[in-house]
C-alpha cells in the first residue's frame, strides 16, 4: 500500500493552502469566537467555490464525490489553518450519514446547498454521559442528533463551554424522527468514522502549522546573543514534534484508503490517536518555544493551542479509540487462531 499523495492531490492542497491564507483566518476565528460568523462563513464559501465542502457529496447531490483520501488532502489544509465552523460536520460527518442511508431524499434535501456554500449542518451523537451537544447549532441551518438506530432533527437548548472559544457548543433537543432502524445504526457508525478521519487530518495539519511558528519563532527570537534554535535542547524538541507528525501521516492515509473495508473503525482510531498525540505534542513544543507571549490571547498562535486542545477528545476521548483498536486487534487473533485451529 502506498501512502503517499500524486501531484494532483499536492496541487489540490496548495491551491486550498492559498485560498485560506489570503482569507485572513485568524480575523475570522476571532469574529466567530464571539459570535459574527460573517467573515467564518465568507471564507467556508470560498472553500465551497473550491470543491472542498462537495468532496464528500455525490454527484447526484451537487458534490463531487471524490475519495475519501482527498477530503483528508483538504482537511490537512482547514487544521493548518484553524478555519472555525462545523466543516468536519457539514462536509464529512453529514454527507456521510445521509448518503448511506436507504432514502436518498433527506440527503437529496439538504447536500446540495452543503456542497455550494450555503447552509452549514451540525450533528451530536447522543451518548449517555454527555447527552447529545453540537457544535455551532446558533449558527448551521440543519442540526441532526444521532441517537442509536435514530436520526431526528434538533434545536438548541443551552450553552457547553469550550476550551476553545472558536467552538461554540450547545445542547440539544429532539424535534422530529426523520429515519430509524438497522440501517441507520450502521449509517451514524460510518458518519462517525468520516467525522474522526476529517478531525484526525485538522488535528495533523494544526500540528504542522505550530511546527512551522515554533521554528519560525526559533530562528528569531536570541538569547546570549544567538538565536534560540541553535541550542541543543530546542532543536531536539522541534525535531521529535517532527517525527511524530511524520509517523502519525501514514496511519491517516492509511485510515482514509481503507475507509470502505472492514478494518475502517480500527484504523480511523489508530489515526486520531496519533494525530491528536502528534498534535499535542506539537502544541506543547510551540508554547515552551515561544514562552510567555504564546499564553497571551492576543497573539495568533493561541488559536491553535486551544483548537488542537478541543478537538483532540471532540471526536471520542483517546480511551475509547484505544479501546477500539485493542478490541479489534483481539478479534483479528482469535480469528488467526480459529484458522490455524481449523487446519
């Protein structure tokens, strides 16, 4: 298996790279922190102009229908940048749900305006401990709780606080049942899976981006005379966030090709755990790097410190993904053993 991405996709990512860095995206995640999603919301319509909310979407539905594999290449881009808004929901998650269920009429209904930019859609998956809380649901045109074998639409009720004020989360109410059954229980396990692969490459490419500041800080920043990244300590610091982004890349790829076979749960888990620990790893070299000027709000690096904070457990704490991989790990041996028994 190759994991490694063709010219087109490196293309496709530095044309995504370009459009966001012209965007000013720091002003956007500020102006959303506090409640303008003007210009978060001008910047997600320019992401649509380029395809990049239509990857996940059919043909038939307004999108593209691209692999999986380049809804990854995209969201690489949207970490490094710390876009705001619900886009792992509106561009992953969602399409993914409403695709696979049985009637195409709900995805029909609403993928398409997901796909051009104009309405954004949020979704919780109901859990016994924390209920059922979404993201941006003041803000996304369509809210959906998954719940089971049961998909209803919702409103909000009330404000959670996050560690990261660009995530604006909610609670949520049912209104309407609007699917149920086998088929739907199996649909939100494969939406949440293309929501944890889109969260896993946001958490990979936010990591990147604190690499960058950290060495770009390095360079600049003296002491006795000369700049901090000529000390022994830091480049070793810089050098090991380095190698576990590298190493983290692979299982990304990996989870993304293999996204419709059996191993998918297995392998999405394996690859937010490393890109979140990557990532926070990431993080926490660019803050001592930086010193006390990267705690201060003002100061454009704290942006993704609290994103990759936040997002590293919004997907599914790294308990549960751990636990995931090791029970299929211990699935795949009894079945290696049950063969060898067999012969």
């Amino acid at each position: 298996m190759r994991f490694a991405l063709s010219p087109e996709q490196l293309d496709f990512a530095t044309s995504v790279r370009k459009l966001l860095d012209a965007g000013r995206t720091p002003t956007a995640v500020r102006a959303w922190a506090v409640g303008d999603p003007r210009p978060g919301r001008g910047l997600i319509r320019q992401l649509a102009g380029a395809g990049v909310l239509g990857l996940a979407v059919d043909e038939r539905n307004g999108g593209v229908g691209a692999e999986p594999i380049d809804l990854v290449v995209a969201f690489l881009e949207i970490g490094r940048a710390a876009v705001p808004g619900p886009i792992v929901e509106t561009a992953a998650a969602i399409p993914a749900l409403l695709q696979a269920l049985p009637d195409g009429a709900l995805a029909a209904r609403w993928l398409p305006g997901f796909a051009d930019g104009a309405a954004l859609g949020t979704v919780a998956f109901a859990s016994p401990d924390h209920g059922a809380v979404a993201l941006d649901a003041d803000t996304a045109e369509v809210a959906l709780i998954a719940d089971g074998d049961k998909l209803y639409t919702a409103h909000r009720t009330g404000i959670v606080r996050s560690v990261d004020p660009a995530r604006r989360l909610f609670t949520v109410a049912a209104d309407e049942t609007i699917a149920s059954g086998e088929q739907v229980s199996e649909a939100i396990a494969v939406a949440f899976d293309a929501g944890a692969l889109a969260a896993a490459a946001q958490l990979l490419g936010a990591g990147r981006a604190l690499l960058d500041a950290a060495t770009g800080y390095a360079k600049q920043r003296k002491q006795f005379g000369k700049p901090i990244g000529e000390f022994q300590a830091v480049k070793q610091k810089l050098a090991d966030v380095l190698i576990g982004l590298d190493l983290a890349e692979p299982l990304l790829l990996r989870a993304a090709l293999t996204m419709s076979e059996t191993t998918r749960g297995r392998d999405v888990s394996a690859a937010i755990v490393a890109c979140g620990d990557a990532a926070y790893q990431a993080a926490r070299a660019a803050l001592q790097v930086h010193g006390a000027i990267g705690y201060t709000a003002e100061y454009d690096l704290s942006l993704w410190l609290t994103k990759v904070t936040a997002l590293r457990s919004a997907w599914g704490t790294t308990d549960m993904h751990r636990a995931r991989i090791a029970r299929a790990l211990s699935a795949d041996a009894a079945g290696e053993r049950a063969s060898r028994g067999a012969l």
